[in-house]
C-alpha cells in the first residue's frame, strides 16, 4: 500500500505538477525516482487561466533586473511564500540586459552594451536562453513591441510560444551620403515560422521614428492588435501601432505636463492602463476608455503605501512601475520593498498591499541596486523555442 | 414560479402516495427536488437507476442522472447503448466499495446542490476529501478512471496543498514514501539542479 503515490502514472502526475509553482515543483521532482522522471519526460504546463477549474490562477512572479550589477543575476519574488530567490543569468559573453517584453514564461531581453540591437530570449528559472537573429538593417535604439498570436492557451502559450517582435524606427548607421538617419521601417519577427528572418513590415512618417528612436525607449503594452509605447519624459504622450491596418497614431495623456512618472500597464487583455504620480495628487490609475482617446480615473495609489514606497523622497521620480494581467508593481529599486495591486477573481476589485524590498537571500545581505522589473508566469519546463 | 410553492399546491392535490414522490430523502435530510423529478414523479415513472459494481462484487444503485452528469465514461456507455437498463452492470474492477460509496456521495451531492452557495459547497468538499493520503489515493484513482472532472481538480487541489512549501522529508512522509529509489550520488546531483530554490 505504501508504494502508491511513488508510482503514479505520469499523466496523472502532470496534471498535479502543473499546479504546483516552480519552487515546490523543484523540491517535488526530488521526492522519488516516478516524480523526477515525470517532471523530466512530461511537458509542464502551469496553470495561469483559471480555465474551467475552480482552483486558484497561479499568479505572476516579479523579476527584477539589476540595472548594474557585477554578477549576472536577477531576483525572483515569489507572491505567495513572499520569499525572494537569486537566479542566475548566464548568456556568454557576459553582458547586461534590459528586459523588453514577458512572454508568458520567456523574457525578451535587450543586451545593453551593445550598440546595435541584440535580442536574447530567456527563461531565467531553467538557465536556457536564445539568440535572436540579427535585423534586416541595424538599428540603435529602436523601439520594441510583442504581440502573442491570440489571447494564448496554456499549451501553446508555455511549450510552442506564438508570439511576433516587431522592432521600428531606430537610427540606421551612417551611409556613404551623409551621417546616421532615423529609420523609418518596421521589421517584424514571427516565432511560428521556421526561418531565421525578421521581415520588413511597413514604414512610418519620420516624425514618428524620431520620437520612437529618441524619447520612448521604455517597454510596450500590447492590447489587442495595437502595440503602445509610452515617451520617456514630460510631457508624456502615447504613441500607438495599429498592426491590423499597419497605421501608427498618437495619444494624449491626462495630465501629461505634470506627472512626474507614467507607465503604460496592461489592466486585461481589452484594457490599457496608465499609471502615473505626482506629489499633489498621489499615484494614479487610469484606463483607457472604448473611444480610444479619453482615459478614466479607475483607482489611486492608497496614501500611506505611497508614502512608503517614496520613503522620505519628496516626488515620484523614482518610482517605476510594471503591470500585467491582474497585477501593478510599483516599486524604486532592489531594496525599497513595493507597492502590490491585485485584482481578486474574474471582475473583482483591486485589492493593495506591501511587499518587502529584497534585502536577503538565503541569509546572505543582498546589496541594493537600481533595477528594472518584470512580471513573469514561472516555469521549469523546457520550451521548444530554444 | 417559486419550485416551493409549485409542490405544496401539487402536493395539495395529490393523493398522499403519489405526492410522497416530490420529497425525497438523501442521507437521512429531506431534500428538495428539481422540477424535472416532479415532472417525472407526476407522469409515474420512476428515476432511472443503473448499477455499479465494485471490485468487491458489491453491487450500488445510483441515479443514472447523477453518474452522467459527472462521469463522462458512464456517460459514454450509456450514450453509445452499451449499457442495457434491464440486466445489465457496470463493473468498475478497480475502484473498491469504499471508495465507490464515497465517489457516488460526491456526485449524488453535487447533483442535487448545485444551487448552492459556492461557501457551503466548499465547506462539503472540504469535509469530503479529510482523509488519510491512502484514502486520498484511491479517490484519486477512482476519479481518474471514471473521468470526473470537478472532482479531479478538486483532488489536485489539495494535493498541491499537500506539497506546497514543505520538504522533501515531509512531502515523503505525508504521502508514505518509504522508498525513493535514488542513491545517495543521485540524491546530491538532484539538489545541485535548482539551487535557488533549494
């Protein structure tokens, strides 16, 4: 009778890894020989949609990307244990990255100290990563979009990611004639397709390469089928591509002059959010309404979190924010501890809460830094993409 | 119209044998019946049952309704006509009586509670799966075999509840594995793969 739940058949077994985080899903797999080989054989699917089972979505981990940091590492926050973990990040050579983009359990990276865009595709839990090929036309500092093919189920979402990069605007190196341009093309990157190629999508006006190559190098929100980039600075203003009829368009935001921080966030998968602060007025959620011009005032940063996350500083210049399906991280860098919204259920509220910066790791101090952070849906399953 | 109100006036009309058909006891409480039952209860014919065997040769007798709506290969037997009502059975080799017992409970319960509030059903199921992990095994197993979806996820459920956050020693207790079948070597190379989580 005792040999029971060490010989379980691995479909079965799978099924009941799949909701198990990476953290315990690594300690479960060094249970017995029958669940390491299953972990080892069998495609782990973890659950992220509640789908059409009453248990709990697996929420999404915070990934913070040290902005300078002598190691490769990044630090992983787990929401439900509230415990951080240190990972690795091993590309050769080493070199530092900027996140870009989370696809489901992949980061799209950006190699920093490089000048011509180089892309690198991770998955930080399981070590692996991939090179992206090179674009059709080099580029420096171009903006950056992800779209996933439709809203993504598990299966394809974690072992055959779909998802297409498109790259625009950037400058182009020098030519014979005369110095550097402004490229005023797109190129785009299809994960379902075999071949190693970007291909050459469409082109914009010149005014909206500039302001694409200059003043929004932040990551973009992808709702639907449009891609939006966020400038850099005030006075903020959104830039938008419509990939459906290849158009590019520009936004307002409310109080665009006097924000001393904006983030473009995605509320859901039909909503754009923004989240802004100024010291007046606090920080800010809005929403981009149907008639997609005008926002809504939709929530605010509570008052004393706010002031915690500040810690003595006087505006909200510091303060960055990322946000996915769900989930809105505020945060300044390593070491500052968080400001956590979550949606409760389908349609829920929004409920707020604090979460401790990363002092520690296993007992060792961890030195603060300043870092840029992401929200990833972990995984220890291998993806076919690398 | 209110189903409470519909049985009182029918029952009001009924002779008292017939109207007997409307309430029904299950588990010892009275139970409220959906109104396709009263349909069914007025025309005359009884609820269609099938049988289940265990391993044991134990034969039970359920609800046809109850088994279909949640386990989709009985529903598929009796779908296909492979099941003949007059003389035939379904026998279920590996599920044994106890267990089969408590698998007809869940289905019988969730049947005729639907309505309920998602608080007490939960509160149920809670108080249905407090058993032993052998218990726990064997309601796993049963499930598996008969394909009941909500009750799987259900048993999913608390066995990631079983597994989150503890250790390895732990986990091996808790669900009684006495042998691991790595050698020490093995057991070493195994907490060299994730580190960061160890």
């Amino acid at each position: 009778m005792s040999m029971m739940w060490n010989n379980l058949p691995f479909d079965l077994l799978s099924n009941i890894f799949s909701f198990l985080s990476p953290d315990s899903l690594a300690i479960a797999r060094t249970v017995c020989r029958n669940w390491h080989a299953c972990s080892n054989s069998y495609p782990l699917i973890p659950r992220i949609t509640n789908c059409a089972t009453k248990c709990k979505a697996l929420q999404p981990w915070f990934l913070a990307l040290p902005i300078r940091n002598h190691r490769p590492c990044c630090y992983a926050h787990n929401p439900v244990t509230n415990n951080w973990h240190e990972l690795p990040l091993e590309f050769s050579p080493v070199s530092l990255v900027k996140p870009i983009a989370t696809i489901g359990s992949l980061i799209l990276l950006r190699i920093t100290n490089s000048t011509t865009l180089q892309l690198v595709l991770c998955n930080p839990f399981t070590r692996q990563f991939r090179y992206l090929p090179n674009l059709n036309m080099s580029r420096t500092n171009p903006a950056v979009g992800v779209t996933l093919s439709e809203y993504p189920k598990n299966d394809v979402l974690f072992q055959f990611p779909c998802f297409r990069i498109y790259v625009a605007g950037g400058m182009s190196e020098a030519s014979s004639q005369g110095g550097a341009t402004y490229n005023p093309t797109s190129e785009m990157y299809d994960s379902t397709k075999n071949n190693e190629n970007w291909e050459i999508v469409g082109s914009m006006p010149v005014e909206f390469s500039v302001r694409l190559t200059v003043w929004t190098p932040n990551e973009n929100v992808n709702i639907k089928e449009k891609l939006y980039w966020i400038t850099s600075a005030r006075a903020y203003s959104v830039m938008g591509f419509d990939i459906s009829n290849n158009t590019w368009f520009q936004l307002g935001v409310p109080m665009a002059e006097r924000l001393e921080f904006a983030t473009l966030v995605r509320r859901s998968h039909e909503n754009l959010g923004l989240v802004g602060g100024t010291c007046d007025g606090g920080g800010c959620i809005w929403e981009l309404n149907d008639d997609g011009e005008t926002w809504w005032l939709v929530d605010k940063v509570p008052i004393e979190l706010g002031l915690r996350l500040l810690s003595g500083q006087r505006n909200w210049d510091s303060v960055k924010c990322v946000g996915s399906d769900g989930v809105i991280c505020l945060y300044r860098d390593l070491g500052s501890g968080m400001v956590v919204s979550r949606r409760i259920g389908e349609k829920g509220k929004w409920e707020w809460n604090w979460v401790e910066g990363c002092g520690y790791v296993k007992g060792k101090q961890v030195h603060n830094c300043s870092i840029r952070g992401t929200l990833i849906h972990p995984t220890l399953a291998s993806s076919v993409i690398f | 119209m209110e189903l409470l109100c519909i049985r009182q006036w029918i029952s009001g009309l009924l002779p008292t044998w017939l109207s007997a058909w409307c309430i029904k006891p299950v588990g010892g409480a009275l139970v409220r019946q959906e109104p396709e039952y009263i349909l069914l209860a007025l025309m005359g014919s009884p609820l269609k049952k099938i049988m289940l065997c265990s391993s044991e040769k134990e034969i039970f007798s359920v609800e046809e309704q109850v088994m279909v709506q949640h386990s989709v290969i009985i529903n598929n037997m009796i779908e296909d006509g492979s099941y003949n009502h007059e003389e035939s059975k379904i026998p279920l080799d590996c599920v044994d009586s106890k267990t089969l017992k408590k698998v007809i409970d869940y289905c019988t319960h969730h049947t005729h509670h639907h309505n309920d509030n998602q608080e007490d059903l939960e509160a149920w199921d809670a108080q249905f799966l407090n058993v032993d992990s052998n218990g726990l095994y064997d309601l796993l197993m049963a499930a598996n075999y008969l394909e009941i979806r909500n009750l799987l996820d259900l048993i999913y459920g608390t066995i990631k509840n079983m597994i989150k956050g503890k250790k390895i020693d732990e986990i091996r207790r808790i669900f009684n594995i006495k042998d691991h079948g790595f050698t020490p070597e093995e057991e070493e190379q195994n907490r060299k793969e994730y580190p960061h989580f160890y």
